[in-house]
C-alpha cells in the first residue's frame, strides 16, 4: 500500500450511512457512480470538491446504521485516501477494511489537526504525521487484520485464494 | 467463570470450549442471507473473484424484500441477477415475489434455530438473536468470503445486560422498552457488544416482541441482540430443546436495568435514534404521514394492536396511513383476522410485504419538509426520502393512535373502551 497523504476534512460524531450514502442509491452497485452521491445528505457537492487522496476526520461512531457497503466504496471511490475516527461503527469498520479503504482509530486526532491541512498517516507505525512533524498515535490493529489491508482488502485476499478454483 | 450464551455459540462455532471476549476466533456459520440490495454487490465481488458456488446451498438464503414488486428497471435487473444466481446454483432458498417479506421475519418464521450463528447482509439481521441465536449483519465483501469459505472471522464481543423487571402495562409494548434502552446508553452505547434481554421481564414479553427489542441493538452499535432460549422459543422454532444458554455467573461488561411496570410509550425524536423522550413530553408534532411495517414492527402482534386501535375509527383527514405486514403469512393471517379490512375501512392503505418506505426506497417517500411517525428503526437525515424530512420512531400502539389524531398521540387513552 502506498503512502496515504492528504487533505484534512473534519466531520463530527455519529456520520451515519444514510448521509454517506442516502438509502435511494442503494440500487446502484458501479463503485462509480456510487461516488457522485458521496456524503451527500450531509456536504452536498462532496464528491466534486474532493481530491484523491484526502483524509476524513471524524469523531466517535463514524458509519453507524447500515451495513451497507455503497457507503465505503462511495467514499473510497471519490478519493477519500482514508478514514481516521475516534471509534467506527463494527459494520462499517469491516466493510473498509474488506475494500481496501484504510480506517484508523484515534483518540485525540479530531482535536489536534485543522480542516485542510495536510497529513500524512503511518499505518505500520501507528501515527498520524503532520506538516511540522508532530505525531499523533493511533490504536494499532490484530496482525491479520493489517496484513489483510496493506494486501489491498479481503477481496484481494479471495482472488488470491480462489482465482485457481477450477470452474464450474 | 461461566460464559453468557453469545460467547458459548461462538465458542462452540469455533470449536472451542471456551471463548472470552476481546479474543478473535474463526466461526463457522450456519446460515448466510442476501437480499436484493446487498446480494447483488457480493455477486458482483465473487464474479470478480472469478468462482461463486456457495460452500453450501443448503446454507445460504436469498430474498427480495426492499423494493417488492420491482419498482424501475434497475431494480428489475437486480432482482433478475439474483433469481439467475439461485437457478444457476439450484439454490432452493430463494424467495421469489410473492412468497417472501422482510428477510429478517423469513429468517425467524423459517430458517434460523437457537445456537446457530447466523450471518446476514444487513445490519438489522441481529434480530434473529431473539431466538437464542447470534446473529450479526455484514457487508456484502464480507459475505462473498463466506458464501465461498463457510466462515468468518469474529472479536468475542463484551455482552450488556439489559434486565428486564415486571411487566408491561396496557398501551406499551417492547419498542418502548428498546428505545427507553437506547435512549439512555446513547447510538455508541452498545458498540461491539452483544446486548442480552433478560430478567423476569422477558418471559412477559412474545417472540414478536422480543424480535422487535433485538432488531434494534445494532441502533446502539450493538453486533447482537440476544435472547436465553425459553419455551415460547422451543414453541416457535420448533425444535426439541434448547440447551446453549448463558450461565448464571456469567460476566457482564455492564447491567442496566428497566422497569417495565413504569414505563411509558418513548418516541426517538429526529435526527437520532437515541434522542429518546416519553411521548407525553414530546409536545405537539404534526404527523404528514404514519408508517406501520418493516423488520421491526411489522409483524402480527404489531398489526392486532394497531386494529384494535383503528377499529371503528378513522384515519385523520390531516395525514395518511400505510400499513405493511412484514411477510406473506403475516399478511394473510391479518387478512384471515380481519385487521387488514379494519386499516383499509380506517382510510389506510395496505401495502404488499416488503421494507416500504423505512430506509426511503420505495412505497411512501417522505418529501420537503415532512413528517413521518413511523414504526421502523432508524430516523437518521433522508432516511425515509427528503433530506428536510423528519421520522419519529414510535411504537405500533402510538403510530395507530397518530394516525387517528394526525398528531403524535399517547396510545393509552384508546385503551379502555
């Protein structure tokens, strides 16, 4: 996995599925044209002010509700580089992970870095970088739940296993 | 130290004597279940993964249920690449249009048993726990692993005790007694934790009723509601015995009580299922429309409460009324009964089994500046359509007497006479 770099966007307690992506997109499975209505009951205009690359920060319960998985991949697929919270939602920490969308815990994240600025997160170190240095820890995960990321998600974890499955 | 009955199902899941919570474990699962909103991206994924025969298809289920009878075309597509998926595998769980309605209530009146674990792609399958199963909700990626390994990974969650003392009075029913839980541990209050119902107040309580409590868990971020198996359950299953029970030196990582004999219909105001106050305090709200269905107050008992309520009454001309049962033998057997006449005779409508307009796909979308009092689980920004639309959660006693009123209404007046 390369380096995750990128602009800061601050979000607030509680981001939950239906504002990520609202329950009328759930028809759609492109990640493409799921992206375009990302976060749209809360920012509307999100995906096309977006960079690739850039950083949520959220506080406590980020992606409550649903286990609807159009909601990571319409983030991953906008651009957002990776999710950074105080504590997830279980669902939605999975889904990430299992698309290969990095989501991080921290404690004290929301409070030390500014909307917009750029940081830079150390998964294998368990910190976010800012500009000037300074790092901010994050928790760490179990073992295989890392090695299942910086593999690219369970998906990729699957085709490992299953693409020489002999076809039926 | 004993263990509570979620930890002796993953244990025994795992194949293991003993589990404890915070461990990671590999489970086995008993039952996986698609629908036609999530299944379609886990076929997307194993279409990707270039191999889709489930482990078994004795084990998995497939249902349509949110938007039922396909309402475009891309819905009618979805629909058909599920149906194409069960054919091409002989998969013969597969509820077709007409003979479904909301997965959950087809999971709990066909399928899942005490001590199964069961995997779903929806969040809300932790209400199958009110059967003495574990039972957790996924995401669709999640689930294309399981279709093709039969297992899953699992943290061992820390288990809440939500003890449940005397009975319920005339007018109140389990959802005010899970949005008054809610209410008070807040919508992170249960985060990764199994949330057990016990106490004498659960043996009160019917399956439906416990079905509604453990619906909503994962509105507390919970990953199950859990219910000790008892013989109403036994009954309901239909099984021989029950044994996976918690024990009583069980650890707990929290107990909170409630009082069922004081307690009084709650209603969840917007835009937070915790933001939780008593009815009668919740002051004068309009209601644009009143929505009885969905996974969590669809079934039988809801729709008997709610006839009784509306029988010989009218729906106000203010609002409108949609009932929808939560699958066809609950429909029919409300037809049999005669509630459904009573909802129409009332100026409702009454709707196919299906998820209606709970999560704003189908059959009732709310728009600018409406208000929904309805009797599903979440009430987040645009849920039921609008993003300037308000949903109040409420129980199926309080949505009938809305409707009768056209604004949010104590249920309990209409109980004597």
């Amino acid at each position: 996995m390369k380096e995750i770099k990128g602009r800061v966007w601050l979000f607030g307690n509680d981001v939950d599925t239906d504002v990520i992506l609202p329950g009328k997109y759930l028809v759609l499975t492109d990640p493409k044209d799921l992206a375009k209505h990302a976060l749209e009951g809360l920012v509307p205009g999100f995906a096309d002010r977006i960079k690739q690359g850039d950083i949520i920060i959220a506080g406590k319960n980020f992606g409550c509700g649903s286990s609807r998985e159009h909601a990571p991949l319409a983030l991953k697929h906008a651009g957002v580089g990776a999710i950074v919270a105080k504590s997830f939602s279980r669902i939605f920490f999975r889904n990430a992970i299992n698309i290969g969308l990095p989501v991080v815990m921290s404690k004290d994240a929301r409070e030390r870095v500014s909307e917009g600025e750029t940081i830079t997160i150390d998964l294998e170190g368990g910190a976010l970088v800012k500009g000037n240095g300074e790092r901010i820890a994050t928790e760490g995960y179990p073992d295989f739940l890392l090695k299942m990321l910086m593999d690219g998600g369970l998906l990729q974890n699957l085709k490992n296993k299953f693409s020489k499955v002999e076809r039926k | 130290m004993g263990m509570t009955i979620s930890e002796k199902i993953l244990a025994k899941a795992s194949g293991n004597k003993t589990v404890h919570p915070g461990e990671y474990t590999i489970g086995k699962i008993d039952l996986a279940m698609i629908h036609d909103l999530t299944g379609p991206l886990t076929l997307r994924v194993l279409r990707e993964v270039g191999y889709d025969r489930p482990w078994d298809i004795e084990k998995v289920v497939i249902i349509l249920d949110h938007q039922v009878p396909a309402n475009s075309t891309v819905t009618a597509q979805l629909h058909k690449d599920l149906r194409e998926y069960a054919k091409k595998h002989g998969i013969k769980n597969y509820h077709e249009v007409g003979r479904q309605g909301v997965c959950h209530q087809i999971l709990a009146e066909q399928y899942v048993k005490p001590g199964m674990l069961v995997v779903g792609a929806d969040s809300h399958t932790c209400t199958l726990g009110a059967l003495g199963a574990f039972a957790t909700g996924i995401g669709s990626t999640e689930m294309a692993s399981v279709y093709l390994t039969g297992e899953m990974w699992f943290r061992v969650p820390e288990t809440i005790r939500c003890s449940l003392k005397n009975r319920l009075k005339e007018g109140v029913s389990s959802k005010d007694i899970i949005l008054k839980i809610i209410g008070s541990l807040g919508v992170d209050g249960g985060l990764y934790c199994a949330a057990e119902f016990t106490g004498e107040g659960v043996g009160t309580l019917s399956v439906d009723s416990r079905l509604t409590m453990c619906n909503m868990a994962i509105e507390m971020g919970g990953k199950t509601g859990i219910i000790n198996p008892d013989k109403q359950t036994i009954d309901y299953t239909g099984v021989k015995d029950a044994p996976l029970k918690s024990d009583p030196d069980a650890a707990y990582y929290k107990t909170i009580e409630v009082d069922l004999a004081t307690l009084e219909p709650q209603v969840a105001m917007p835009h937070s299922v915790d933001n939780v106050k008593p009815v009668s305090e919740a002051g004068n709200v309009i209601a644009d429309q009143v929505f009885i269905g969905s996974c969590t107050n669809g079934r039988l008992e809801d729709l008997e409460v709610a006839a009784k309520i509306l029988a010989g009454r009218r729906v106000s001309p203010s609002t409108r009324l949609i009932v929808i049962p939560a699958s066809q033998r609950i429909y029919l057997e409300a037809e049999n009964r005669g509630y459904l006449r009573t909802f129409i005779q009332a100026g409702g409508v009454v709707c196919n089994p299906n998820c209606g307009p709970c999560l704003g796909g189908h059959m009732g979308i709310l728009a600018d500046g409406e208000t929904c009092i309805s009797t599903s689980n979440r009430n987040f920004i645009g849920r039921m359509g609008s993003t300037a639309a308000k949903v109040y959660l409420a129980s199926p006693q309080t949505a009938a007497a809305t409707a009768i009123e056209g604004r949010l209404a104590d249920p309990r007046k209409y109980m004597r006479g």
